[in-house]
C-alpha cells in the first residue's frame, strides 16, 4: 500500500472508487463554520487534493494553496481540480514538508516564506505524524491562521484499523489527547469532531480535531462586516472531547 502513494493517480481512483472521497466531502461539507467569503485556504500534506478541492466547492469564493511533499501530488491536484470544474486559476501548489510548513517551493522554481496570519483555514490530512517536531509543526500551523480562522486536522483515530493504516504507511503522531491539550494549551478553542457511518469509509481511519485560532476583540468587531457570513461558533452543540 506504501508504493500507491508513489502512484498519484492510482491512488487518487483507489480513494475514489472506494468511496473515501465521497466520505471524506460529507464530514466537510457538515462543518459549522463562520467564515469570509473570501477566504485563502492551506492544505498541508493534500496528497490527491481532496480535502482542500472540496473545501473550494463549499466556498466558491475561496482560493487554496495546496502542498505536498511529493510533486506527483501537486499535478494530481490540479489535474482532479479541472476533472471537479474547478478554476485552476483558485489552486496554487507547492513542495512543502510538514516539519517547516511555511516553507513553499513552487512547481516553477519559486520559493517562499509564508506570512503569518495570512490564511483563514488550514487544512492537515494526517501527515502530523512525518514531522520531525510534532509540536514545532503545530505551532508554525497556527502562526499561518488569521484570527478567528480554523486549524482542521483529519487525523488518523486511534481504532485498530486507524493505528493499522498509520503503521503500514509510517505515519507516527502523538496520541490524540496529547496532540488535543497541547493546541489548546497555546490558547486556542479545540473541538473533536468523530466521522460518522456516512462518512464511511473514512470513519474507519479518522477523526477531525477543529481549532479555532481566538481572535483578538478588534478582529471580533471586524468580523461583523457583512463580508462574512453569519454562523454559530464551531462546536457550539459539542463539549471538547477527547475519547474514540
């Protein structure tokens, strides 16, 4: 299973055909989330691109980098982002380590120092457990969100078949309570979210941990504007739980 991830087009029709795509949109689709309309979006690790492509049909007005630390995956991105009719000219991809995600080399040579609080969603699909420094990465991350915006891990669960799948692909995060109290312990507002039966078969392997970067009272008035639409606050029905 290792070597399809070398194989960025098979492996996007094996996640397609096993219907982990369609499960992987649902859980992101029925996010409560309050949110410009136009919003800049990363997604760390996105391999085939499936969690910030849909994060892009869920908000038209968005605009999304994209990286990966395996180029294949870039062109894959973009390659599924025209297959969904999705405008090219809303994706920009990127090499990217998750160890040093602010780092970015472009497809065409270019390289870049991302700023910070220059994203309003940041997006990680289980790639935590390849950094060198965990914790280094869970900060740099949340330096990259604007006030008020979101750091959304789909993380791997810790069911048999998640630490499985973590193992065979050599995907070693921390445990998620850890991983859970220490964002909080920056500051910031953690909610767990778990995949559900429709969200199969993603439900087997993940489970999204939401943080949402607290925003200082003058950003708060700002986000009255009508430039952003109107939502309750993430996780408003939900304690902070950290069990499976």
């Amino acid at each position: 299973m290792v070597y399809l991830y070398k194989l960025s087009a098979l492996y996007a029709s094996l996640l397609k055909l096993l219907g982990y795509e369609r499960g992987i949109g649902r859980f992101i689709d029925k996010l409560t989330l309050d949110c410009p309309k136009h919003l800049r979006i990363l997604d760390v690790g996105c391999g085939s691109g499936i969690v910030g492509l849909q994060f892009l049909e869920r908000f038209p007005g968005a605009t999304l980098l994209a990286t990966d630390l395996e180029p294949n995956f870039l062109k894959e991105t973009l390659a599924t982002a025209r297959h969904r009719g999705i405008d090219v000219a809303r994706v920009e991809v990127g090499v990217s380590d998750i160890s040093e995600p602010h780092r970015v080399r472009y497809l065409d040579g270019r390289t870049e120092t991302l700023a910070d609080k220059s994203f309003d969603i940041v997006t990680v699909g289980g790639v935590m457990g390849y950094s060198k420094d965990q914790k280094k990465s869970i900060k740099a991350l949340l330096r990259l969100i604007k006030p008020g915006g979101y750091l959304i891990n789909l993380e791997m669960n810790e069911s048999v078949v998640g630490k499985f799948v973590a193992t065979t692909y050599k995907c070693r995060a921390m445990p998620l309570a850890m991983m859970c109290g220490y964002i909080e312990g920056t500051g910031h507002r953690v909610t767990v979210v778990p995949f559900t039966h429709s969200n199969f078969p993603a439900n087997l392997t993940r489970i999204g941990i939401v943080a949402r970067v607290i925003a200082s009272e003058q950003d708060q008035a700002s986000d009255l504007s009508p430039a952003h639409e109107s939502a309750p606050p993430y996780g408003a029905e939900s304690d902070l739980d950290y069990s499976m």
